[in-house]
C-alpha cells in the first residue's frame, strides 16, 4: 500500500511520517492553500528525505513550464495535478473529485501514472476533510489513489471498499493547517498498512 502524506510544511513533519513508513510526502505549491510551501522550503525538506520516499508536488492550474522549474528546483519526483495542470517530463499523478463521472475520470487518467480521487470539492482543491463514498471508485487500469477525510479510524474500512493502490491524508492529521500531529499520522500509517 502506498501512503501519502499531504500538506507537509515543515521538516520535522516529513521525517516523522517518513519513520512512521510514509511512502511519499506531499508539497502543496497552491498559493491560496493554508499548506502552501515555497519551492525554495520544499528543497530543503526533500533533501534531507531517503529517495526511496517519494516528493510529490501538488500543482493547481499551473502551467507545464512552472511545474517543470518546481520540479527541478525542489527535486521533485512527482507532480499532482489538480485543476488545468498540465505537466511533461515528470510522473504525474492526476487529481479527480469523487462526483467526477466514471468516463470523465477516465480521460482525465490518460497519460497520468496514478489518479487520486478526493472528496467532492466547491472552490477547494482537497484538503477539505470531507469523506465520500468509497464503493464508488470506478474501475480504471491506472492505479488509484483514494484520499478525501482519511484516518486512523477509517483509512481500513476505505481500503476494504475500494481497493486502491494508494491512500492519502492531510487536514484529519493536522493540529492546525500546514501543521502535523506526530502521533495521529503514526496511527494512519499503521492503519493503512497493517490490516
């Protein structure tokens, strides 16, 4: 099982999900986020991560020549991709909402090496807390991703129901947005991969 963790500002935050057997961490590069990071913070995080976890960065409407700069200037492995996004050269994990229709996911998964489906969204882009049906997941031949209102207490039941390849968290971890509960993201990750 692959687990994420969203939303990291901060070192201590990353290397403590990372001893807990986080697989990849999680950088919102979203100006408008409360857990937003400069790509300048994200370097300095990600070089002190084993490269065995992965960087992830979270891309909201950015354009192909942004996304390409981030990715070199942080060390990026992946790029999330929300919104009008449009990323080359990287692994890209591709962002859906749960309300997306089966087909439209499934055109938007093209070319994309993961998609994360999340909680149905207003004028956010994730991190909302919010669970959803997790029966739902359509059956794509990408791997699939499920986050939306994931932890501790559910994140087992969610994988029962949609059995995806990965899990991702962020907001149900925090202590205050962009700032993580060490113990909390510890139960998720034993959670996540010990059934």
């Amino acid at each position: 099982m692959m687990v994420k963790i969203c939303g990291i500002t901060n070192r201590e935050d990353a290397l403590a999900a990372v001893e807990a057997g986080a697989s990849a961490i999680g950088f919102n590069f979203y100006r408008d986020s409360p857990r937003y990071i400069s790509h300048t913070g994200a370097a300095m995080i990600a070089e002190k991560l084993p490269s065995n976890v992965w960087k992830v960065g979270v891309f909201v409407n950015e354009s192909p020549e942004t996304i390409a700069k981030i990715v070199i200037e942080a060390g990026l492995d992946v790029a999330q991709l929300h919104g009008t996004s449009e990323a080359l050269g990287v692994r890209v994990w591709r962002a859906v909402s749960a309300t997306d229709r089966p087909e439209v996911i499934a055109m938007m998964a093209e070319g994309a090496e993961a998609v994360i489906i999340d909680s149905p969204r207003d004028r956010s882009s994730g991190g909302t807390g919010e669970t959803w049906d997790w029966t739902q997941v359509p059956h794509l031949t990408e791997k699939i991703i499920i986050a939306g209102g994931l932890d501790a207490d559910n994140v087992r039941e969610a994988i029962e129901q949609a059995h995806p390849w990965g899990v991702d968290a962020c907001s149900r971890l925090e202590k205050s947005p962009g700032i993580k509960d060490h113990q909390k993201m510890r139960n998720f990750i034993h959670a996540a991969l010990h059934s």
